[in-house]
C-alpha cells in the first residue's frame, strides 16, 4: 500500500519559497510512489483556536471542532495520512502566525472524543524557509517538533543536512541575505537545502514504512 503523505505550508504568501520548497519535497516523495497532497495556508481560513473545547466532549463523524472554515477538511487529510511535513517561513526567528494557528487547533488530536490520539506514530517532517543561511531555522523546527512530540507523533531526524532536525532552505542568493529581484524563488537554487528536503522525506518514508509493516 503506498504511504499517503500531506504538506501544510504556513506561508501568507502564495507561490512563495515555502510553497516551492514543499512542492519540491512532496514530488521527490511522489517518484519513491508516495501519494502526496499539499495545501496552502495563504489560500485557506484557519482561525485561531479559542480554547472553547468543544473537541473533548462534543466531538461527532464530520465535525471535531466547534469552528466553521477550512479545519476540518485539513483534520480529515491529516488523519487519513501516514507522514504530516509542517512547512513555515521563518519570522522573527520562530514559525509564522499561520502555522502556530493551525497547531494550536490540532489540540482536536490529543483531547478529542474521537479523534484523540488518531496521530499516534505517525511520521512529522519539518521544513523551514529563512531569507538568511542562519536565520532562525531550529527556532522553527523545534516548534513543529514540539507539536509532532505532543500529538505522541515520530519527528524526522537526517544528520548530514544543513539542519538535523528538519529541512532547511534559504530565499536569498547563498543565504547572504540580499535582495536580488530576479530572484523569484530561490529556494530552487540552494542545493544543500534541497538535499535537506530529498534527505527528510527519504527517511520520512524508510520510518513510516516500517511502521507500515509492524502493523501489517
């Protein structure tokens, strides 16, 4: 059975370096005969979770949380995969305020009446963009981390990338940092981050496929 993966990216902006560096990862998972799915969080509504808990009692087939926009397809496809890669732009050294949103409402997979440990063992691949080489990228990761951790999910660790814990790309020339407008994404053209991309989701796959075949 081919392993289902989906990509969320936190970027306000659409066709921006984040949504490319996912695009990137999700078809290099499609050539290993991965089923992929990405989704942007610039052309989607995911409000901000109002803490009204609604998901730990109240929780019904089509309906895990009280709010009405885009989550609950987001929860489905998130829950049907077998590998979730957070992909935020760094801002302020940290993940962006889209991403953090859509965090705070998977508390819908730890609390909930039904959905409640659904993400257990699964696979959490984190990717990160910065405009610089060194511009907040752990920061970032450690945040996706910290949720895959809290959701009981197995984050993805590769040693030999720019970043141990996550895929790491930089928007500028070289990660110098300077603007070149010719430049539309520039992720394209940072090799070792695009090789931190291949690398996560090659041990994205090599983890939920054993996985696969304990539970087989």
């Amino acid at each position: 059975m081919a392993l289902k993966i989906v990509g969320i990216s936190g970027s306000p902006v659409k066709d921006g370096n984040v949504e490319a560096l996912l695009k990137y990862m999700l078809d290099h998972a499609a050539r290993q005969g991965a089923t992929t799915e990405g989704f942007n969080l610039s052309r989607m509504d995911i409000a901000d979770c109002t803490h009204c808990n609604y998901c730990i009692k109240r929780q019904k087939p089509g309906r895990y949380c009280s709010q009405d926009d885009s989550g609950q397809m987001l929860y489905e496809k998130i829950e049907a995969a077998d590998i979730v890669i957070l992909a935020s732009p760094v801002y302020f050294m940290r993940l962006s305020g889209r991403m953090a949103a859509l965090i705070d409402r998977l508390r819908v997979f730890v609390f909930g009446n039904l959905a409640g440990g659904k993400l257990r063992n699964k696979i959490g691949i984190s990717a990160a963009v910065a405009w610089g080489r060194h511009g907040g990228f752990e920061t970032t990761h450690l945040s996706h981390i910290a949720a895959f951790l809290t959701l009981e999910m197995i984050p993805v660790s590769v040693h030999h990338c720019i970043s141990p814990l996550g895929a790491s790309s930089v928007a500028s020339r070289e990660g110098t940092g300077l603007f070149d407008a010719s430049i539309r994404h520039g992720v394209a053209l940072d090799e070792p981050g695009l090789h931190s991309g291949r690398a996560m989701i090659d041990r994205g796959l090599e983890l939920a496929g054993m996985i696969q075949g304990h539970n087989a």
